[in-house]
C-alpha cells in the first residue's frame, strides 16, 4: 500500500462509488449491487497498513470498492452512504474510529443478503 492513504481517491456518481488507487487502476460498485459496508480496524499491527480500511461490498464477488480511511474524498462517500442506505450505522463509524483493537465493523448490510458476498481475502488494498 501506499505510505500516502490520501493518495487513493474516491467518489461517487449516479452509478455508485468508486476508488482510484495510487497506480491509476480502479474499483466502482453500482448502488444496486452493494450488500454490505464494513470498516477493518487494524489495530496498529502493520505500520505499514492504514489504521482504518473501508469495504463497500458487492454483489457476487463481481465488483466492491476497498480504500483506506485517509483516502481523498472518504468523508463525501461517507455522506453518500448515509444517505443512500437505510438504517446506516453512523454510531459504528464513530466506534470503529476509535478502536485500538484488530476488529471489524459492520455498518450496513442490505436486508436479506446472505453469504453470498466477497471474500475477505478477495479485498484486500495493497
């Protein structure tokens, strides 16, 4: 990974979110195909890793969107993804900030989804 998470951009459109990572290559999710948000707090572990990485979720593995916390333009997805998806878990955003511990987060999932979602090895941000 990049030592500068800022260096990964993401945004959104009427498609849906997007993450442009420092080589130029490019993740995006359609807002129709998201079944879950989540954060992975790393607990300080790897100096290396970031703190906080975020994983917008597609569906069937086809698509998702993984960026660092930093990222330039987290905070405006962050706003999207609160308004765009009902019964978001601004509070688990708040608590996931503040963790000191390897963990993650679920901060949305979509009603009924089941396992059918990617793999946590299949997201990785290098």
């Amino acid at each position: 990974m990049s030592q500068n998470e800022n260096e990964y951009i993401v945004a959104f459109d009427d498609s849906g979110p997007y993450c442009t990572r420092p080589d130029g290559s490019e993740e995006r999710v359609n807002w129709s195909d998201i079944v879950k948000v989540t954060i992975e707090a790393t607990g300080g572990e790897n100096e290396e890793a970031p703190a906080h990485v975020w994983i917008v979720w597609g569906r069937d593995n086809a698509s998702g969107c993984v960026y660092p916390g930093a990222a330039t333009g987290a905070e405006l997805l962050l706003l999207e993804l609160k308004n765009r998806l009902d019964k978001f878990d601004v509070g688990a955003v708040g608590e996931a900030m503040k963790s000191q511990e390897n963990q993650t987060w679920l901060l949305w999932q979509e009603p009924g989804a089941g396992t059918n979602t990617p793999e946590d090895e299949d997201r990785v941000v290098n």
